[in-house]
C-alpha cells in the first residue's frame, strides 16, 4: 500500500498527466544545486503538491526518518495525483510496505568486495567507486537502501588514494563512478575524476551511474560548466553514461533533451531497467520503453532482477519464471538493436544471466560476469518455484 493514495487507478501504461508541470516550470532557480534544495523530502512539502495526504502520520513519518524522501519537483509533475496506481508514484513516494524486515541490505556482497573505503573490486576488469550518497531521488526499490541519502560510511574517502589503487592494478580496465547518484557531485570533483582516471593509460572507458536523465534532467541541460567537461575528457577517454529509465512516461520531452544533450558532447548512453512490480511487469509496456530506446539513440544494455532488498523485494519483486515471459515476449515485439539486452540478476557470485525456462520447475542460468572467473561463461540449471524471485547457486 502507497502512503498517501486518493483518486481512481487506471492503467499502469497511460501516460501520466501533467496536473502539476505548471508549478514546476514557474519556478526559478540559479542553479541545479538551488533546484535541489526545493526537493520534496517531507509530508508537509508533499502535502502541497498531492491532496489527501495525513501531515500527521506518525507511520509515515517513521518511514522517512528511515528510508528518506527527495523527489524533485520536475519528476513529481509527472505523477498523475487522480491514480491510485500511477508507477511515477510508486517509483519515488515511500509505501508502508518499506517497513517489511524481510531480505538483506546487501544483496550482491559489496562488502566483500570493497579493497579501500568506497572502491569495490569484484570482476579483475573493473572498478566501482561510490562516490556519493547523494541521489537527486531517492527510488523506492534502490537495492542500496542501506545508505543513500544517510550514511557516508561507504563512499570514496579520498579520490587520489582510489586513483593510485587503480593505477597499480594494471587489470583493471574501465571504471564505474557512482553512487549514490555520480552527477550529484559538483563539476569541481567531477573533473578531478575524470582528469586523474584519464591519465592512466590502461583504462579504456569510464563509467558514470546517474538517473538525472530520468528524474532531474536539468542538471545536464542547463548546467554548461558541466557540458564543457565532459566534453572535454572525451576526446582523452570514452565516457558513458549509464542511465535507467524504467517506463515510457519518462522518457519526456525534457529526458530525451538530456539524453541528446549527453550525446552531443560524445558520451554513449545505455539503461538498465529494473523489471518492477505494479511499473514495468507487462510486455507491452516494457516493449515500448525499448523501442523508445532504439528509436532516440539509448543502448538497452539490461532489464534487472530486482534485489530482495529490505523493504524492496516483497513491493516490487516479479518471480523469476514470470519474468523470463515478460522479458521474452518484449523481446519478440523488438527490431534487431532492440533485442541485444539480456535479462540478469546480480547476486554475491556475478552478474548471471537468465537465459529460460528448462521445464516446469528448472531454470537455465549463465554467468555473464563472475567473482571466480573460472565461472564466467558457466551455465547451470536450478530447480525454481512459480513464486521464486531470486537464485543463487
């Protein structure tokens, strides 16, 4: 159950009506950090924006000091305040549901992965470093739930130090700066990353995990400071951005000027959608946000397994042999470049992709990236339930 519901459900595939842009679009700000600052993080700011809403809830209230809020205002506009079900809402407005103990805080064994404070070192080809807490919206099924938006016990402590760590590990081929949200850092910091990772010569393409695209798209239309420096490190190294836009009412007008802009300035741009409960877990809706890919110039790179997360896996989790079907259908209604992602989860041992169904109780898996790498290309067959929702070997 959503916090807060009012109004008629209606198809999870309509578009979103845009009954609060207008707010949105009058506001004035100088800069991204100023438009942050006007965030939706409490029910009273949310109050304003979505009728019905019980400032006086001391459940709901609890749930924030937990599992903090931060819509921006442009993503609300589009939520559609008259349905119940509206999946913008779903995505970014907490639920009772975040209070189920249920799962773990740390689905994929990051823990054991990180070699210095903020650097995980799974696959010997890449490097994840978490460089903030910070995300411009704090997503409801975010499978690190455990820290963003409160601690800073796991991000990069000093940059040069992870830098030199890289350096010395000559494996080590691209790097994945992320988060927390990697856009969420100032410019300043940016190109410290971006100028030190360049300089190594045996990194081949650097890696930005970022949803602004997709929740706060402004910050990289409007912000030419930040434009000037991506373009710049992309004639030393190539540089991605990997986005994740989970259904069609987000691919807007303003999404699509972000991901052009991004584009422009040299940066190829994959997604990873989260196959999402009640938002994406119809074929028709999750084939149309992949055409849309193809059609505006986004490589789908992968629909995810969400992460029995905490909080998360009992709201958005689809059982596994559901979305097989799901992802499998998508596929067929897809032209050529719109089949190329796979469907994967990734668990404590890599990143395994789901490749069918065997017979009425046996799925077959394949490592696409593993923690050994004597396992990497490795295909296995588990007996799963109609109701399971995750595997591990």
């Amino acid at each position: 159950m959503l916090l807060f519901q009012t109004g008629r459900p209606r198809s999870p595939s309509a578009l979103p009506a845009q009954n609060i842009d207008r707010e949105w679009r009058c506001t004035d700000y100088m800069n991204w950090q100023d438009e942050l600052r006007h965030n939706i993080t409490t029910l009273d700011e949310l109050a304003a924006y979505i009728p019905g809403i019980d400032t006086g809830d001391c459940n709901a209230r609890n749930i924030l000091e937990k599992y903090p809020m931060s819509v921006p205002r442009y993503y609300l506009s589009l939520i559609n305040t008259d349905d119940e079900g509206d999946c913008i809402r779903k995505m970014s407005i907490p639920s009772f549901s975040e209070m189920d103990i249920t799962g773990t805080f740390d689905t994929s064994g990051e823990s054991s992965n990180t070699k210095l404070r903020g650097l995980q070192h799974k696959y010997p080809q890449t490097v994840l470093l978490l460089s903030t807490n910070r995300c411009a919206m704090y997503c409801r099924y975010c499978f690190r739930k455990r820290m963003v938006g409160s601690h800073t016990e796991e991000i990069v402590e000093d940059i040069d130090k992870a830098v030199s760590y890289i350096a010395e590990h000559t494996e080590i081929s691209n790097v994945l700066i992320s988060g927390g949200d990697s856009f969420l850092l100032d410019n300043a910091a940016i190109e410290h990353y971006l100028s030190a990772l360049c300089s190594i010569g045996h990194i081949d393409y650097i890696r930005f995990g970022t949803k602004v695209p997709v929740v706060f798209p402004q910050r990289i239309t409007d912000d030419r400071e930040l434009q000037d420096i991506l373009k710049k490190y992309c004639t030393k190294k190539q540089l991605y951005v990997m986005t994740q836009f989970n259904h069609p009412s987000e691919l807007t007008e303003h999404a699509v000027n972000a991901v052009n802009c991004l584009k422009s300035l040299g940066l190829i741009v994959k997604n990873q959608t989260v196959l999402l409960k009640g938002i994406n877990d119809d074929p028709a809706v999750l084939a149309g946000l992949m055409k849309q890919f193809t059609k505006i110039g986004i490589l789908p790179y992968y629909v995810f397994q969400c992460r029995p997360v905490t909080g998360v896996k009992n709201q958005f989790q689809v059982p596994l042999r559901t979305g097989y079907d799901i992802v499998e259908q998508a596929k067929r209604l897809q032209n050529g470049n719109g089949k190329c992602f796979r469907y994967a989860l990734s668990n404590p041992d890599g990143k395994v992709e789901i490749i069918g169904k065997m017979d009425d109780s046996h799925m077959i898996f394949k490592y696409h990236q593993a923690k050994n790498p004597d396992n990497i290309g490795r295909i296995f067959i588990k007996e799963i339930s109609e109701d399971a929702c995750w595997a591990e070997e």
